[in-house]
C-alpha cells in the first residue's frame, strides 16, 4: 500500500500546473483510457460566478487553486512579503466512481508557504502535500475553506467576510485577517480565461486585488504584529500547458494611488509569447477592464542566477500600459525568492515581493506587487 500510494503521487506531481492551461492532445487520466475532455468539465463562456459560493471548491474541475500574497509592516517598521498557496488536484473521477470507499483517493492537496524577510535579507519557504478525506486535508464547497493540516484559509458565507489565513512552519507562522477592500474582479472575457485559440484552452479565474491585512507574524521566535495588503486569486479549469508553452511570467501590482494590474504572459518554446497572454486593469472606484497581449509592454531589463537550482531568471522589468498612460519599473526586493518544491509540487519557481515605481496619466505611480517565474529551470511540459 506505501509502495502504490508514494507512486500515486509521483504520477498526480509530474503534471500538475500552477497555471491552469490547455491540455495536450490524447492525455490519458487512467488506465482506460479516458480523456481528462471526458471526465472533467471544462471552462466555458457564459459562466455565472455566484459570491461567495464559488470561493469554495469545484470538484467537477480537475485543478484548482487559492492564492494569496500580501505585503506586511510590523510596528517597528519591518517589512515582509509573504505566500500561500493551496492546489486541489483531481484524480481520475472514473476510477473514483468505481470505489465508494473513503479510503479511495479523490483529490490530492498541495500547500506553498513562503515568507521575504526583506529588512533581513532573508527568504524561507516550506511545502506540505496529503490526500483528501479522513480530515488531513480538503476543501469545502459552497464557501472558501481550504486546509491542509494547520495551514487553512478560510471565511464565513457572508457576501463580503473577512479572509482568515493560518499556516505555520519550523521557524515562522502567520495568523492574519484579510478584508476586501473592493469586490471580486474576473479575469478575461464571458466568464473565462483565455490559455489557447482552442477550444477548452480556458479556465474560471478572478482576484481580491486589494484585501486590508492585519494580524500575527512570527518569525525565529519572534512575535510581530503586522497590517499591510494582501491579493488573492481563485481559478479552476481541467487542462495542463500546452505543447507549444513552456511556462509563464505573472505580475500583479497595488499602486498608492488604489489601482491595481495583473497581467500573465504565457511563453512559448521559440522565447516568444503567445497571443492567449491577457491581464486586467482595476480602477479605484472597483470598475476593470481586460488588457490583450498587445496592450502590454514588458521588457527585462536584469537577471538573476539561482546557484541552488541552475536556472537564469528574468529580475527587474520596464512593463507599459500605452493605452492607459501607465509605465511602471518592476524591482525585486529580494533577489532569491526561489522555492524548489521537492516534496509536494516538485516544481521550481521563482514568487517574490517587488516594488513598483512609474507614472499613471502623467501622474507619479508608487506601489508594490508580487511577481510569479515558471518553467526557467526546465519546461513545465510534464504529462502523466
């Protein structure tokens, strides 16, 4: 049972994407055969979100994930970024039909959390990975609450509650209260987010671009009192990369002046980006509006060089809204800001804290995201 159990994982880990993209054509779920177009429903346009329900889980879905990063000051001016993250994968639904048991495994759960000791100059992470059922790990339907063992996030069924964020590692933790500042923003155009010119190249994503953030940190036996902002993404869709992509870049930014910016650009083998890369816009006053991949400017303008895992990855940016006016520089505030996941996900990333300086409609533009690296150390092109 060990033995078949740690190769489960193995084969659920090899696939996995932190970004949900399109499938590859024939990708089998299980020994039958059965593609993942068959038994798991797809993003399509048209998709109604109902808040707070859909914070919950979608099991019809083969991929699924909650996202969050924020940016904290402790009241002796000590500033950190921080990361977590929970993945909901499906196994093959076919196989669970077949074996009522609750022993029988339905969804495997994986959990990042990372913390940028930025005044320190410090990055720590840490990684859990467990199966649903027996109350190890899940996640609820119907309202957002996510667990795997102590780390949760969670909220009430009320419209707009507050985000309740726990997670605790060998020498940090964080215990926070996250309060939407604005309401959910979809992503994308009909209710999807476009991956590919495909059909079914497409998944269900939307963000809290600014949640109002307060709580305990702890850090090497320290306890801090922290406020700061937050971000969170929701997304769900049943497909994996594309043969033509082999990772992504994805910003997110919180600007002073109360507007916010998420972009991905999704790259492809020959370097270039594919068209499907899109972002959104949001206004102050909550209202957004969806950018294509020819609205944005990116250039890179530094790298950075990870002597733990090999890879050379992009480490300061020049990205531009024409349209809008906006022009913004991208700087990390740690240069290491890598995680390599060897016992969950086994992918290694670049997630980091970086501040944001630039103009808005002529207007000084100052404020601070988070930027997301994949497939630089290797193609994320793995299938099962």
């Amino acid at each position: 049972m060990q033995v078949g159990w740690r190769l489960l994982i193995i084969l659920c880990i090899s696939c996995i994407s932190f970004f949900i993209v399109p499938p590859s054509a024939g990708l089998e779920t299980g020994s039958r055969g059965v593609s993942a177009d068959e038994v798991y429903r797809q993003a399509v346009a048209g998709y109604l979100y109902r808040f707070p329900w859909d914070h919950g889980s979608h099991d019809e879905f083969r991929t699924e994930w909650w996202y969050y990063t924020g940016h904290l000051v402790a009241e002796n001016g000590r500033r950190f970024g921080y990361q977590l993250t929970f993945f909901r994968r499906g196994v093959n639904r076919e196989q669970v039909r077949s074996n009522p048991s609750r022993w029988a495994i339905r969804h495997l759960y994986f959990a990042h959390f990372a913390l940028s000791d930025l005044d320190h100059g410090q990055f720590r992470f840490a990684e859990k990975i467990s199966r649903a059922g027996l109350g190890k790990a899940g996640a609820e339907t119907g309202r957002l609450r996510v667990w795997l063992d102590r780390w949760i996030a969670e909220a009430s069924s009320l419209q707009h509650a507050r985000h309740h964020l726990n997670a605790s590692a060998e020498d940090f933790s964080i215990d926070l209260s996250l309060t939407p500042a604005k309401s959910p923003v979809i992503h994308g155009k009909g209710g999807i987010s476009r991956k590919g010119d495909a059909p079914g190249q497409t998944s269900h994503y939307y963000s809290f671009t600014r949640l109002a953030t307060a709580g305990t940190l702890w850090v090497d036996g320290e306890r801090l009192t922290v406020t700061g902002t937050s971000w969170m993404d929701h997304e769900f869709g049943s497909g994996d990369l594309g043969q033509e992509q082999v990772g992504w870049d994805w910003y997110s930014v919180q600007l002073e002046n109360q507007t916010e910016l998420m972009f991905y650009r999704l790259r492809r083998v020959d370097g270039t980006s594919d068209p499907a890369s899109s972002g959104t816009v949001i206004f102050p006053d909550g209202r957004s509006q969806h950018l294509s991949a020819s609205d944005l400017q990116v250039e890179v303008l530094d790298h950075w060089s990870s002597e733990a895992s090999g890879a050379r990855y992009p480490s300061r940016w020049r990205i531009a809204v024409p349209s809008l006016g906006l022009t913004l520089a991208l700087v990390p505030e740690l240069s290491n800001q890598e995680l390599i996941t060897r016992r969950s996900t086994q992918v290694t990333y670049w997630e980091g804290t970086v501040r944001a300086t630039g103009a808005l409609r002529g207007a000084p533009a100052i404020g601070h995201g988070y930027v997301e690296l994949t497939g630089y150390p290797k193609p994320l092109r793995q299938r099962l």
